[in-house]
C-alpha cells in the first residue's frame, strides 16, 4: 500500500513492473472495507519487513541470473534487476507499506 504522505506520482516507477498506476492506502482500504460493512479487528504493519524480502529477491535473481537468462530473455532479467529498486526505496523512504 502507498502511504498518505507519499507524493503523488512518486512511485510509478515501483509501479511499473505491475503494470499499474498507483496504489491506495491502508486509510482507503479502511474506509472501502467499512462501507461494505467490514469490521476491522487487528492490523499489522510489517512494512518494515518488506525491504529484506526485494534484497534477498534481487540476491537470489542475481545468483541465478544465468539460468534465468536461459528460461526467458537477457532483457527479462535486466528489467526484474532494475525494478526492484524502486520497490526498495519506496518501502525504505517510508512511503510505501
């Protein structure tokens, strides 16, 4: 989920792998959730968490990047490499969660 405070526009790039524009934040998903008559009972934020999930995802793309390569395309690999980073910073920066 996108943060309240993150700029607009700020995490297209993270976006992008997902062929997506934007995300809503854990107030809309809230507040959607309720008009549907949804009671909220406990929520966790583990956004912390989320970062050593994208280095060790990018760790293990880099590891096995030859037989990746073999299972799709040079390009293929590139673009995951480089997707994660957006996702990294966002979550780092606190604008994501």
């Amino acid at each position: 989920m996108q943060r309240e405070a993150c700029p607009p526009g700020l995490l297209r790039p993270a976006f992008y792998r997902l062929g997506i524009r934007d995300m809503s934040s854990y107030s809309f998903y809230s507040q959607t959730a309720k008009e549907l008559g949804f009671e909220e009972l406990h929520f966790i934020d583990l956004s912390k968490n989320t970062p050593t999930h994208y280095r060790r995802f990018r760790e293990e793309v880099q590891k096995r990047h030859d037989d990746l390569v073999q299972m799709t395309s040079p390009e293929f690999v590139d673009k995951t490499l480089k997707s994660i980073e957006p996702w990294m910073e966002g979550y780092e920066k606190g604008y994501m969660q």
